[in-house]
C-alpha cells in the first residue's frame, strides 16, 4: 500500500527540481545571449559575486536580524490574537454570525494604505512595520480559525459526547485536531502576508532590513547588489516553506 | 444483564426556515431487554431524531425515553453506545487510536483500555488493520471499526443510526450476516435506525414501521426467527412474505414523503 506514493514521491521531486533547472537556465540564457540589458537584470554569475559581496558586508547580519526579528515579533503577535479572538468568535453562534462578516470585511481592507499613518504613530523603526505585519497575518489567522471550529463535522462532536467525553476533552481530542488544518492554513497565508507586508514597508520607509537593501540598491541603479539581496529573501521563503511542509508530513503519515 | 428501552407519547419539533416541523407526534414503543429492533421508515420521517432522544443526544419536547428505569437525561456512555454511519470515526486518528480514545471517554482506566481494544477489533475480524487511517479503509471496513468503538464500550444497549446507509449491497449482506452472528452473541439492547427493508428483516426481531412526517409508529411486525440467522434465511418465503408485508405497509409512506419533502 505505501509502495506506489514513493514511486511517484520521487517522480514530482524531479520535475519540482526540473522547474527551478529550467528557471535558472532561461535567466542564464537571456542575460547571457544580451537578449536582457544587464542594467536590467544582471545574469546569475554575476548575481552570485554580488552574494558573496554581500556575505561580507558588516551590515548583513544586522539586516537580516532587524528583518527576521520584525518578522517574529510580527507573526507571533497575530498567532497569538488571531487564534484567541478566531476560537472566542467561534464558540458561540451568535458571535460568529456578528464578527465573522466583520473581519472579513476588514481583512479586504488593502491595510498597506494605513501604513504612513503608522510611521507616525510607530516611527520609521520596526514597530510600524511590527504593526503593519502583524496586522496582515492577524485576518487569515482569525478567520481560518473561525472556519475550522465552526465546520467541525457534528456527527464526530456527537459520537465523542456520546462516548462520554467532557468538554476539555472534546476541545482537545476533536475540536482542535479537526479544526487544525485549516487553522494551519490560515496560519501559512498569514506568514507569508506578514513576510511580505514587512518587506515592503521597510522598502517604504526603514533605516535597516533586507527590504530597506533592495529598494536602496534599486533606486542606486546597483542592480546586482539588489538582486542579490533578492535571492537572500527568496531562499529564506524556499527554507521556511519546506520547513512547515516537513512538519505537515510528519504530523500527519497518509 | 441487558436492558430495556421504553418511550412514552414522545413528541419533538425542529424549526425549518423560521417554522415549527413537527417530526415526531406522540411516539410509544418498548423494547425488551436484549432484543433487536429496527425503525423503518421514510425519509425525513424522524426515526433518526427518536434515536438520538433515547440516546441522550437531542432533548424531547416532550414525552419519555427510559433506558433500564432511568428516564433519558443526556447521554449515558456507561449504558448505551452509538454507531453512526462510516464517516464518525476520527479521520486523524488509526483504527487503535479511535476505539483508545473512545474507551478514554467512557473513562474506562488506562490500564484496561488496550485489552479492550484488542478484543473489539477481534470481534468484528479488524485486527490486522489497528494502524490505517480511516480513509485508507473501505466503507465496509470502516463500519465494522465504528462497530468495534461501540462494542469496546461494553453498554447494555446499542443504537445504531443508518450503519450501513452508505454502503454498497454486496458489502451490507456480508455486514449483515456478521452482525447478526455477533449480536446474538453479546445479547444487547439493540435499536437500529434503516430505510433498507430487506436489512429490518434480516437483523430484527421486531420492527417499527412509522409512518411519514410527522413520525408515528404505524405498524410492528415481528419477524420469528432465531439469531443468528443464515444466509439462506434471505431465500426463504418467510423472508418474503415480511419483506412484502413491509413494502405494502411503508410504499403509501413513502409517496407521503416525497409529497411533502421541504424544499
């Protein structure tokens, strides 16, 4: 029975690999061929110097702590709120119906907007990119928790209390472990809101972080040095995605 | 050891875009200690909300459901277990997992759940299985561990809510043929809620016609034959002869049904 899926494990393994192969060999085609002014996009190689550069830098290691630790303070802020007010919301009917609607009317509100408004409030330091991050990944986090207590199949609720369990039972044994992949996918909408609503407001207005780098290297026409600082935030998206998806699979052996 | 179930002028009503539906009207029946009973009726008739009223899982509106002596207050997991149809298991737990927890909820003390869970998966020939996953198991399969969670309990009385329901034909007589064994031999309380007339005959001592929406029981007919019954009890005239008594008494109900299914 567990034959087949490793076959086929294998198999999209590859072709994800093929894709990222294929990417990398179009970009060192084009830039390579001059089909693409280097002013525009510089070649890989090129890239990969700068990267090395960078690696040097005194300053990279204070940009990529002030960015992350935004980023924890951030996310850990709105798991922490979306999950208590998503579970409150979802405890009663009557709530859910009130505040459901609420939120997600809210949660369209492109918040980026407001962001001046808190460089007023917060300054130019981390905390206006604290609260604009934390902000974004507040929403999904709430509302999927919301979703996932709410549509936690009854019959499973009738034969645990059926079965005699309590109610600190119930929320531990089939409330939580049925609600939580949607819950956990909410809470993966949200870090990559939340990482990228950070980027970009230090991209607006910041002293520091890896998004203060490209929009500084960008706007010095250092294209280079941008793209490599690019390629730090992507492969820090690759890592943590494959982190959660080692998670996910061990949590869960189907 | 078995004991009886008793319901007396049960009534209840739910509320469908915003109007009382009166689902069962003044609703008497008894059930023997150690007997196995069906409730045929057509759909929407309420036989699965009189199930759920003797098992404790929906109040009545009024009337009573007894269980032994005691009047029906909430669910009663030392006494009556329930199987529901297949998709009642927990999905992320294995089979082990799902009867483990049952028999945590009952409360039954750690150290003789694992014996108890070993015996039920035994019973009902899921021993092999005790590590899938709910979803990597057939219907059938999955039924027969909703069963086992339910026999791991060890309650008096048993209420199973359209257990077969979603199962193909072949699948529900070999189902049939091993519950009718099994039953037999644990000597519960058994009410069982079908739509399936072939499957009243085939497991039931008695079963209760009710008529469509609002439900009353309509009819009782018995079906004299010991337990456990054979296949070839299926071919047999008397078979026929229930099953077509069954299909003369519920074939107007169910024309009933259709005509005033909500929309």
């Amino acid at each position: 029975m567990t034959v087949q899926p490793l076959v086929r494990d294998s198999r999209s393994r590859a072709i994800q690999i093929a894709f990222f192969v294929l990417v990398l060999a179009g970009w060192w085609t084009m830039t390579g061929l001059h089909r693409i002014s280097p002013l525009f996009l510089p070649g890989p190689v090129a890239v990969a110097q700068q990267i090395g550069r960078i690696a040097h830098a005194p300053t990279l290691a204070l940009d990529i702590f002030y960015t992350m630790g935004t980023f924890v303070v951030a996310y850990t802020l709105a798991v922490v709120t979306g999950l208590v007010a998503g579970y409150v919301v979802s405890t009663r009917r009557f709530l859910t119906r009130v505040y459901e609607p609420l939120l997600a009317s809210l949660y369209a509100i492109p918040i980026v907007v407001f962001f001046p408004t808190f460089i007023l409030f917060f300054g130019t330091g981390p905390n206006s990119k604290i609260a604009l991050g934390a902000l974004y990944a507040f929403f999904p986090i709430a509302l999927n928790t919301i979703a996932g207590f709410t549509q936690v199949d009854y019959r499973l609720i009738a034969a645990a209390r059926s079965m005699g369990a309590n109610d600190k039972q119930l929320l531990h044994r089939v409330l939580i472990p049925a609600a939580f992949p949607i819950v956990a996918t909410g809470m993966r909408i949200a870090f990559i809101a939340c990482f990228a609503s950070i980027l970009a407001g230090e991209m607006i207005a910041s002293d520091h972080g890896l998004g203060h780098q490209i929009a500084q290297a960008g706007q010095m026409m250092e294209i280079g040095r941008m793209f490599g600082y690019v390629t730090l935030v992507v492969l820090a998206a690759f890592a943590f995605n494959f982190g959660v998806s080692a998670l996910e699979a061990r949590r869960r052996p189907a | 050891m078995a004991i009886g179930i008793g319901v007396n002028h049960l009534s209840h009503a739910f509320t469908h875009n915003g109007a009382p539906l009166q689902v069962l009207d003044d609703v008497s029946l008894t059930v023997s200690a150690g007997e196995m009973v069906c409730l045929l009726g057509p759909s929407g008739c309420g036989k699965s909300t009189l199930l759920n009223i003797i098992g404790g899982l929906l109040k009545a509106d009024s009337g009573v459901a007894r269980i032994g002596d005691a009047p029906v207050n909430g669910v009663m997991p030392q006494r009556v277990g329930f199987v529901f149809q297949e998709n009642a298991l927990f999905p992320w737990s294995t089979v082990w997992e799902n009867l483990m927890v049952g028999l945590e909820f009952q409360g039954v003390p750690a150290s003789e759940r694992a014996a108890r869970a070993t015996r039920a998966l035994k019973t009902v020939s899921m021993s092999d299985f005790a590590k899938f996953y709910p979803d990597q198991l057939s219907g059938g399969m999955k039924q027969r561990v909703g069963l086992a969670r339910a026999l791991a309990l060890q309650t008096d009385v048993l209420l199973m809510d359209e257990p077969f329901a979603a199962l193909d034909e072949q699948t529900r007589m070999i189902l049939g043929e091993d519950l009718s064994v099994l039953l037999s031999e644990t000597g519960k309380t058994i009410v069982m809620v079908t739509h399936s007339l072939s499957e009243a005959v085939f497991l039931s001592d008695r079963i209760f016609v009710m008529t469509a929406r609002p439900g009353r029981i309509k009819a009782i007919v018995e079906v004299k034959r010991e337990h456990p019954r054979r296949p070839d009890f299926m071919t047999s005239a008397q078979f026929n002869d229930v099953r077509a008594e069954l299909y003369t008494l519920l074939h107007d109900e169910m024309r009933a049904a259709a005509a005033i299914a909500p929309a």
